[in-house]
C-alpha cells in the first residue's frame, strides 16, 4: 500500500510467470484499488461481474476484453472503462501487462 509518494515503473512491478497470471496490489482502500497485472498467452479470467466501476490500461501486450458480449481488442498505450456490475471477462492473445483501477460506484 502506499504511504508516501513513490515512482513507479509499471512494467517492472510484475514479471510474466509461464502458464500464470501474476498480480501486484499497489493500492488497497474501501473505496477502491490499483493492480497490476501479467497474464501470460491463453491466460485470462472467465466471465463474471465487479461491484466497482473499472480502468483497464495495457501497459504491454495485446489483450481481448469482453464486456456485455461486445469484444474489444486493446494494445499497449490502451485503456477502457468498465462500468460497475456489467458481465465482462479478459483474455491474453499474447501476453499482456495491465493496471487495474478500480472505483466503487455508489
């Protein structure tokens, strides 16, 4: 968790895990969280649904998102917002690095 101002570099806080999906918590409050994230190819995470609203940002790799049954394709310097209790689900086509923003919606 932070508790002063820090510098980081987002690529290097998580390292790609063969077959794995590697998980940093950089910021963890009531009211949300930041994550980074490495999935490696054919990783992901099966469909389900969050109590936040959420920002997606790639920092490396390519990934393919669902969201509501509508596919996008997101690449590095990427970001999306998913909105609160919408179904979505993530899937590496290559290996990919992402932050994690999460916000509870009220």
């Amino acid at each position: 968790m932070c508790e002063k101002a820090t510098i980081y570099k987002t690529e290097k806080l998580v390292e790609y895990q063969e077959g794995s999906v590697v998980s940093k918590e950089i910021i963890k409050k009531e009211t949300g969280t930041v994550t980074v994230f490495a999935f490696d190819k054919n990783e992901g995470l099966s469909e389900h649904t969050a109590p936040f609203d959420a920002m997606v940002q790639v920092i490396d790799g390519t990934l393919e998102l669902t969201i509501d049954g509508e596919l996008f394709t997101l690449t590095k310097g990427n970001m999306i917002i998913m909105p609160a209790n919408i179904p979505h689900a993530l899937h590496a086509k290559e290996r990919f690095k992402m932050v994690l923003t999460m916000i509870k919606s009220n």
